[in-house]
C-alpha cells in the first residue's frame, strides 16, 4: 500500500498533542458554522484561535482541515496563512489585505482585530475556536501512547495555560499533585517576592489585592477579562524601586513578568523600528498565559500637540503614540499593562482613559516605619523591631535596595565571623552621619517656617507640619535636612489667586531665610522639583498654556512651555508674576518676623513641630 505525504503528516500530527488538538478545536468551529462550508473552493475561513495558545499549531493544523498539498508550497504557504505574520517571523510576509486573497482557504488569527474589516466581510465565516475539552484531552494522551487520566485530571487540566496541558499530556504517569506543580513552576520566580509579603507600597497594594481576586475567577473561567479592569501607572521618583513592584506584582499575581522601556523602542531604529519592537513587546505578551507588561519612561511616548506643528519628529510621534494606543486597546485576555514615569504630567489624557492605564498610583521613598519593615524583612523577622526604627531614623532617602543591600553587608560581616546576624552588624553599615551645626539647624527651622507660615496665610494649606534633622549623610549627594508637610486645601478648580498661592508657598523659604539672616543659601534652588524649579515652571505654565498672564493666550502644552523659550513679552510676565509673589512673601513674613523666629527655634527644641489655622504651635 502506497504511503502518501498527506498519511504521513497526519500520522505525525496524532503523535503531535499540541497539533491534534488544535486541529480538533478547528474541526469544532466548522461544525458549528451556520453553513457547510467548502473550503478553498467557495471562499475562505477566518479562525480566531484561543487566548493563550500558540497560532503555529493552528497553522500547522489548518493544513490539515484545508487538506494542502505539503509537496506543494502554493499549497502550503498561499492556501493558509497568519492574518498578522508573528513579528519574529521574518519570512512570514505582510498582514492579509483584500488584495492578496486569491487562493486562500484558511485565515489564522489570534485576534479579530488582527483581521481588516474587508477582509472579514469578503470571508465565507469568522469562527472563534474554543480551547481544547476535557474529551480532547483524554483523546490526545491515549494518541501519545500514555496512560488514560480521570475526567477530573482532564477537566483540571483543561482551565490550564497550553503549556502545562501539553507537558500533563506527555507526562508518562500523572496525578493531580503534579498538576499543582506544574503551576507553581509556571508563575513562579524563583527567590524573588510576592507584593504582599513586601512591606511598604500601601497605595498600590489594595487595588492589586482587587486584581488578584479577579484573575483568579478569570483563571476559573467565572469572570470575564474584561471585567478585570485596565492598567495602571505608578509615579516613582528615582530610587523608589519599581522594577521590583513590577516583579513582585506578577508573582502575587502568577503571571510573567517582561520588562521593556519606551529608550528601548527608540533605540531600534527608525519609525519602522520603533513601532516593529513596540509590537514585538506586545506580541510577547499577548499569549493569553497571564503577563505583567512593565514599560518604563512611560512619558517619553510623547504627546499628541493641540494643533498640527509641522515638525517632521512630532509627525513621527503622533505615529508611535496612535499605534501605542492601538495596542493597548486590542490587547487580549490576561495581559496588565503597568507603565512607570516620574512625569505624570507629559503623559497624553488617551493613554489614561478607561480601558487603557486607567489606574495612578505614586510610590515613594520609604518613611521610617517602612525602612524599619523592610529592614526586618530582609534580617528575616529576627531582630527588635524598636531597635530597627532606631536605625531607620538614620537612613532617611534610602530606597528599599538601599536597605536591602545593607542587610546583606551585615550578613556577610556576621557570616564571615561564624555567627547570626546582630542589631550591631547593621548599625555598622549605616553612613557616616555629620551633625548639623546649631546655626545650620536654625537656619534649615527659619526655612521651613517660612513654608508653613506662608502655607497658612494664603489658604494654601490648614495645617503644616515642619521636621528638622540633627545630622547628614556626608557621602550624600545633597543634604536634606528640613522637610515641611502640608495638608493641602482642596483646589479641584484652581484660580489664578490660587496658583499664585502655590508660587509663594514655594518661595517662602527662600524669603524667610533673608527676612532672618539678611543673606540666602542655594538650599530653594540647583535642582529639578526644588522651589524655585517649581515657581518658576507654574508661573511659566500660567502665561503660556493657561491663559493666565496679561494676555489669555496658548502658546503650546504644559510640558512643552516649561522648556521652550517664549516671546520676550511672555518671558518677562513671568518675571513679573514670580517677583510679584517673592515680594509679597518678603513683606509677610518680614512683618511677621518674630513669629517666624519663635516658629523655628520651636522646631529646632522639638524636631518636629505642627501649626493649624487658629491654633498653636505643637509639637508632633
């Protein structure tokens, strides 16, 4: 009997679980079309393959269901084909357009989106394919030869990712116990955290606790994806340690973790660069298995300009960031977006819409209890916890692998000296600390008096709070040794008198200082975010972007005007508005000069020191 290429590639095929039972979920979807349909011979099919399964099986199984010829390469290539060639597949062609049909059968595709909406209307049918059924299941082990397993196994096995159901498949003997393994191999990262067994990020923490409870009944297939919910964008500083959220977010989550940056897309090339590793990032992680897709500098996507410039790169940009939004919006099941930035501000309104990163959490720099915690933490629970705080008083800046790594010195100096680790073997690692001079110390309290004096006084805040350190790490780069903390009154809607106000909370130090001392330090200025950085940005906004100066006029948006230089006229209304409010300040509080003085000598005895509207000085 003569063996044909069509037997022995079916033969294959049944020795083959992933193929069989693609091939199986494609022979479903036929059955369930609302007519016969004759395939290659009265038009073509399109088949959505399922979330989370490989579209190269569907492919291969396609084959088979069109009945090709594998001698023939038109038959192979031509008759099926992806709808979207995977990017890492370089011989794979361009996306189907309503152009390049002739002979097609079978259409693959892992989204409908993927598919032109011409093409879908010239298909004879546009038939999702259901993941593989507990029956299949059974039918592909018996098919590998391999012991039979229980209803219960398969129907376990069939809520699983295709990679675990492919390895139970295979496995000689099974049981339900390495089922459970198999999971733990799959979202698990090896000596890495989970989010709730960290301490700290306190903000985040409830909405991902939401998360994990719905992947969870998603996974059980009892909730919808798109109940779960967009993305999310967490605002960090410097040193706030966002790649370890991002990782442990994906543990507590039992998904995969990949990692990109928007300077990576960039760096590829050009626009056709950029937007090919763009979706290649995309195309990773839309397996449907459960990814985390971290993407860092998140603000250098760029934004959409409120009128057409001209500029050949703006152009470019409008072009990253269409298909950037084109692919957060066709993104399939199991896939949350976590995007990282330290400016909110230049980040375009789309990207944060519903559906998309509609989430804004912040993540700070570690206060003293959390350095305490994580301190504790990583000693593994086993040293005093009020001792601890002790040590985190003077680790004030320190980011959670700044702690981290000094526990680690102080392991290696106790293991070296073949002992447990000890409270002392930490204080041993802390940095050389320089105390402040009594004058150094009543001029950082004169400084921040003034803030909050000012805060007060011109209804930006009903409350401050001023903190004044003793000491300073003389390895630092900067040396921060006063910190006021406000409670803000609410300003939803905020008035040129109330941006105004913000101008002359943030120069208030500066005013303090000279109103005291007749001379001012660099303390207010240098660096981006500090106050004289900050009114000046605002005072620039409110005649460039708000409208706000003499004349209500747009120059460009709030994150261009803060770099561009402006028509002379506008650049000296910002002059204006900034002296205006440094001499308001000056006048306040020079008339209130005793007061500021009593407010800072307060501080210095206490530390810590709280004024509320209407009431005395405490000390917190």
């Amino acid at each position: 009997m003569k063996v044909t290429a069509h037997d022995r590639r079916a033969s294959k095929m049944l020795r083959m679980p992933n193929v069989f039972l693609a091939f199986c979920g494609l022979r479903r979807a036929l059955k369930k079309a609302s007519r016969p349909l004759k395939l290659g011979k009265d038009g073509f099919v399109v088949f959505v393959t399922p979330i989370g399964y490989r579209a190269e099986d569907y492919l291969a199984a396609a084959r088979h269901v069109a009945g090709t010829n594998p001698d023939d390469w038109f038959d192979e290539h031509i008759r099926v084909r992806f709808a979207r060639p995977p990017a890492k597949d370089k011989k794979a062609g361009a996306s189907v357009t309503v152009f390049d049909l002739a002979g097609l059968a079978v259409l693959i595709a892992t989204n409908i989106n993927e598919v032109p909406p011409d093409v879908r209307l010239a298909a004879l049918d546009v038939l999702s394919v259901e993941p593989p059924s507990a029956r299949q299941i059974q039918a592909a082990r018996r098919l590998s030869g391999r012991s039979p397993i229980s209803d219960e196994m398969a129907a376990t096995l069939a809520l699983r990712p295709q990679n675990l159901m492919i390895a139970a498949i295979t496995k000689p003997s099974l049981d339900l116990h390495h089922i459970a393994a198999l999971a733990d191999i799959e979202h698990s990262a090896a000596g890495e955290p989970n989010l709730f067994e960290l301490p700290g990020y306190a903000e985040v923490k409830p909405w991902a606790k939401g998360i994990r409870a719905d992947v969870a009944r998603w996974r059980a297939r009892k909730l919808p994806w798109k109940e779960v919910g967009g993305g999310a964008v967490i605002v960090c500083p410097p040193g706030t340690e966002k790649t370890l959220f991002a990782t442990a977010l994906a543990n507590a989550l039992r998904m995969r973790l990949i990692k990109t940056t928007v300077g990576k897309w960039q760096s590829a090339g050009r626009l056709d660069d950029t937007l090919r590793a763009m979706r290649s990032s995309f195309d990773d992680a839309n397996d449907g298995r459960g990814t985390v897709l971290f993407i860092d500098e998140l603000d250098s996507i760029g934004t959409r300009p409120a009128s057409p410039t001209g500029r050949h790169n703006d152009r470019d940009w409008q072009v990253v960031l269409d298909e950037f939004l084109s692919l957060l919006t066709s993104l399939g099941e199991g896939v949350i977006v976590i995007g990282a930035t330290n400016l909110p501000d230049w980040i375009d309104p789309a990207i944060l819409c519903a559906g998309r990163l509609e989430r804004r959490f912040s993540l700070a720099l570690p206060d003293k209890i959390t350095r305490a915690e994580i301190l504790s933490y990583h000693a593994g629970g086993t040293l005093d916890f009020e001792s601890l705080l002790e040590i985190a008083e003077d680790l004030d800046g320190s980011s959670g692998a700044d702690l981290e790594m000094l526990v680690r010195d102080a392991r290696k100096n106790a293991r070296d000296e073949d002992r447990d680790l000890e409270l002392h073997d930490l204080r041993d690692q802390l940095p050389e600390k320089r105390p402040f001079t009594p004058e150094q110390m009543l001029r950082l309290a004169v400084h921040e008096a003034g803030h909050a004096l000012a805060s007060l006084a011109v209804g930006y805040a009903s409350s401050a709070t001023i903190s004044i350190k003793v000491s300073f790490n003389a390895s630092a780069s900067s040396f921060p040794g006063g910190l006021t903390e406000y409670e803000v009154v609410e300003d939803w809607f905020p008035t040129e008198t109330s941006l105004r106000a913000r101008i002359a909370v943030a120069l208030a130090g500066m005013a303090a200082e000279f109103v005291v001392f007749g001379d001012r330090s660099i303390g207010s200025g240098g660096v981006m975010g500090s106050d004289v950085e900050r009114a000046t940005a605002l005072a620039r906004r409110m005649v460039g972007t708000y409208g706000l100066g003499k004349t209500p006029i747009f120059l460009d948006t709030v994150e261009r005007v803060s770099e561009m230089s402006m028509p002379e006229r506008f650049e000296q209304e910002v002059l204006e508005i900034v002296d205006t409010e440094y001499e308001r300040v000056l006048d306040m509080l020079g008339a209130g000069r005793d007061r500021v003085i009593a407010l800072a000598e307060h501080a210095v005895v206490h530390r810590s020191v709280r004024i509320d509207r209407g009431k005395r000085d405490e000390a917190a």
